[in-house]
C-alpha cells in the first residue's frame, strides 16, 4: 500500500515509534519523527546494557498470555509480528541472534547499539528524517502539532500523527509521562500509569538486615502469592524491600494485591528442591552444641542472605520446633506494603485504553491520531515481552495509518 503524497509525524523514536517509521516509509511516506532526548533509542539501548533481551521463544499462546488481561486485545498485533518474525527483521539488519537457556533471545554480541545502529542507517537511507530534541508539548488551535525546538517553537503540519511516547518510568530517557496531561486535555480518558516490573517495599527491615544483606542476591528460589502457583528465579534483598527477576514476574499481582487489600504477602520458599520431610529428616540429626546458623548450614545449607532472612522474618519459636521450621523454610511470608516509585520502574502499567482506539490504533476522538508502544494500556513481565509488544504495535500502527491515508485519500 502506497501513499507517497501523504506526510506524517511521529512524536517519540522508541522502539514502536522507529518500527512506523520503517512501515511507513517503505510504503513511499514522508516521515518526520520528532524526540525530546539529544539522540533516540535511549531507553532501548539502556536496557540492552546487561544482555539485549530482544524477544522470547516460547510457543505463541503461552508467549500471548504473558500479556494478561490485554493478551485478546494484542493478540492482532502479534500476530502480524510474531517473535520469530522478529528475529528474522533483525537478522535483515545484519545482527545475528540466538536462543538462551531460559528462551530469551539476544543479538549473538548481546548488545542493543549495533542493532540501533544499522536500524536508525536504515531508516535513513529510505528517507526518515530524525528530528532530536524536540519535545510535544500538545496541538496549536488551528490544529497543527506543537513543539518546542532548539530554535523556539515550531508548528508542523501532518496527514497522520502518530503518538508513541513510552510509559511513565525513567523520566531522564524521555518516558516521563508528560503526554498524559495533554491528551486529558483532549478529552482522552487515560489509565492511570502505575509501575510495573518493579520492586516493592517491606514493613522495614531490620538495620541488621539492612547493613549485612541489602544487595545480596537469593538465587534458587520460588515465591507465590496466595491461591498461586509458586515461580522460580531469583531476587535481591534492597535496604527497603524486595526485587530483581522473580519479583518483577509477579509484580502485576502483588501490584493489584496492594491495591485491593493495602499490602501483598508473598510466601518465599527458601530450598525449593527441598520437600518439608526431606527438611524435617535433615533436622532430625543431632545439632550439639553447633550454633543455629552453623547447624542450618551443615544440614541444609542455609547461609548468608536466605538464612538471614530467615532469622528475620520466622517467629523465634519455630526454631524450637523441626517440623515447624522445615514448613516456615517452604512459606516464609514478606509483608509488601507499596510498589517503589515509577520512575524506578523498568516499565509501566496504564495509559491509553484500547477502548479509545479503533481497530487500527486511531483515537476514536482524535481522526488521524494513532497511538503505540508502552503509552498504550497493557503490560508484561521482562523476558522480550516489552520490547515484542512494543515492535508489534508500531508496526500495527503503522499499518493502519496507511489504510486511512488510503481511504481519506480516494474519498476526496
């Protein structure tokens, strides 16, 4: 489908708004993207700095289902962009990838800048102009687009907008959440941004915990919610709380959780390949005149963070009492009382509802204004799934933002 009379706009050069600009421009659209940040992909090649978890390899469904509540309403979009088509995109890009142990994909360097790299070279060459450090700030009354520049303030005019400005976290890489107010303004009802894949925060630890253990790292671990089955991974124990992968797992329910009840207990199994008589008959061995911590270490080897813990958080006289013990180290609850701020977030919750948006991803109030990306109502757990659903709706924008050039084209 081609256009090639039609100009657009796209106000944000994340992941979904870098995939329009490819759509659109291999469809012969002029395409002007437009980001408040010095350069773009800031957030993008951020999080490629500990390994560029690109995407996931797991079967469809399952990989659908990671996205919730929102997996129907996404389900169209990654269907069009499935993770393996994915990878093939990067694979044209001259990046290789492969399939860890746990199916996340990575580029083979595990790095996000060459990837970027070839991606922005790209789009270049087929036309995109880039337009750095300027940020939206709304709609001037004769309804071009308002931004402020290097140079001032600057209105530009545009058959199409596309609007894919990122969540509320890490405001210093441009997804502050500014665009909320605007779009408010606009009579555009929005979700409120909460953080997601996040840490959270306990009753207190004590200083002793604090001081000995704050960063310390608890691997081969499970933790559930109540009702839940039980996740393993791993976390780390913060001066004010609990996060790390296997939090940010379970961080939508313990999120909801708080919110319906004022806190969220997770129950922490400390030796999950450990059954309760297996700990029990462990126990059973005479302790002597070892100390507590020796002899829980001898026996089951619990030390360091995972027997701090639990020094901290079992009621003293379960020590007196084997059987008791063994099923306090199988469930030992962590009160989590709130979310830690947004801003320290790796993504958000919220935004624009899918129910303000038509099949194409154009605001129903807004003719010829699409939204994409993480600004979009739906959320994921790490893992590829951000970045997926991100690539999948730019690309689904941008696809229906040609159907209705095309259309209010041949309607003139």
């Amino acid at each position: 489908m081609r256009t090639p009379e039609s100009r657009v706009a796209i106000i944000g050069g994340g992941p979904a708004g870098l995939m329009a600009a490819e759509v659109l421009s291999q469809a012969g659209v002029a395409v002007d993207l437009y980001d408040g940040m010095p350069s773009v992909g800031r957030k993008f090649l951020l999080a490629g700095v500990g390994g560029m978890n690109i995407t996931h390899s797991e079967a469809f469904e399952p990989f659908l289902a990671r996205y919730r509540e929102r997996a129907t309403a996404l389900r169209p979009q990654l269907e069009s962009f499935t993770p393996e088509q994915l990878r093939e995109w990067i694979h044209g890009l001259g990046i290789d990838t492969f399939v860890g142990s746990s199916g996340r994909v990575f580029p083979t360097d595990m790095k996000a800048a060459p990837l970027l790299r070839a991606w922005l070279r790209r789009l270049r060459d087929a036309g995109v102009r880039i337009h750095t450090r300027h940020r939206w700030l709304g709609w001037h009354a004769d309804g071009t687009l308002k931004l402020i520049s290097p140079d001032g303030d600057i209105s530009v005019s545009a058959d199409a907008v596309l609007l894919a400005l990122g969540g509320g976290s890490w405001a210093r890489l441009g997804s502050d959440g500014a665009w909320v107010a605007l779009l408010e303004q606009r009579g555009i009802a929005i979700a409120a941004l909460r953080p997601a894949n996040c840490g959270f925060e306990v009753q207190g630890w004590s200083q002793y915990l604090q001081d000995k253990f704050a960063g310390a790292p608890l691997k081969t671990v499970s933790l559930a919610l109540a009702g839940a089955a039980p996740r393993r991974g791993e976390f780390v124990v913060t001066a004010n709380g609990i996060e790390g992968s296997l939090v940010y797992a379970l961080s939508a329910e313990i999120r909801q959780a708080i919110e319906q009840n004022g806190r969220a207990t997770v129950m922490l199994d400390l030796l999950p390949d450990h059954s309760p008589d297996k700990i029990v008959r462990a126990l059973a061995k005479p302790r002597g005149s070892q100390s507590m911590a020796k002899y829980l270490k001898r026996q089951l080897g619990l030390d360091g963070v995972k027997a701090g813990l639990l020094r901290e958080l079992a009621p003293a006289e379960a020590f007196d009492d084997s059987q008791r013990l063994a099923n306090v180290i199988k469930a030992l609850p962590i009160i989590l009382l709130r979310a830690r701020p947004l801003d320290e977030a790796i993504s958000s919750a919220g935004g624009v509802p899918f129910e303000a948006l038509d099949e194409r991803l154009m605001l129903h109030q807004l003719p010829g204004v699409f939204c994409a990306g993480e600004m979009l109502d739906w959320e994921a757990p790490t893992g590829g799934y951000l970045l997926t659903g991100c690539f999948a709706s730019g690309r689904a924008a941008a696809v229906g933002m040609l159907g209705w050039l095309a259309d209010r084209s041949s309607s003139r």
